[in-house]
C-alpha cells in the first residue's frame, strides 16, 4: 500500500491529499530515510511524521486497505 494511502487509512493523517502534501514537503521519514508518498508500507516499518512542533514515531503492525474508525488504531503502535 502506498504511504500516502496508509496514513489516510490509519487515520495518522485526516485527508489523502493532505499526507500527499506532507510527503512532498519532505516531512516523512520510514526507517530512517526520507520516503515519498508511492512508498510501498511493509508490516514492521518505522514511520515518523513532523508537522510544525509535532513529531509522531509509529511502527506499522498492519497493513489493510480499509479500516473502521475501530479498528485503525491497530493498525500501527506509537513509539
């Protein structure tokens, strides 16, 4: 699934268009390195969001390609 996708779908970030943004801008990061929104997400991986002050660490525990406003948080864990 791509990581754009992901984050909508997680409910990490609201709007698909929003996590594309985002991407673009630099302020993703996935084990480490810089990744764009066509990132294909594995189970396992370390994601790291920076919007302005916020910084959010989550490691992917599912990947699904849609989920119930239930069943997103388990999804991923917060670091």
């Amino acid at each position: 699934m791509r990581l754009d996708k992901y984050l909508k779908v997680s409910r990490l970030i609201k709007r698909r268009t929003v996590a594309n943004e985002v991407c673009d801008a630099k302020h993703v990061t996935v084990n480490g390195k810089i990744a764009r929104a066509s990132y294909d997400v594995k189970v396992g991986d370390v994601i790291e969001i920076q919007m302005g002050a916020n910084v959010t660490k989550a490691q992917v525990l599912n990947v699904t390609e849609h989920a119930t406003k239930n069943d997103a948080p388990l999804m991923y864990k917060i670091l």
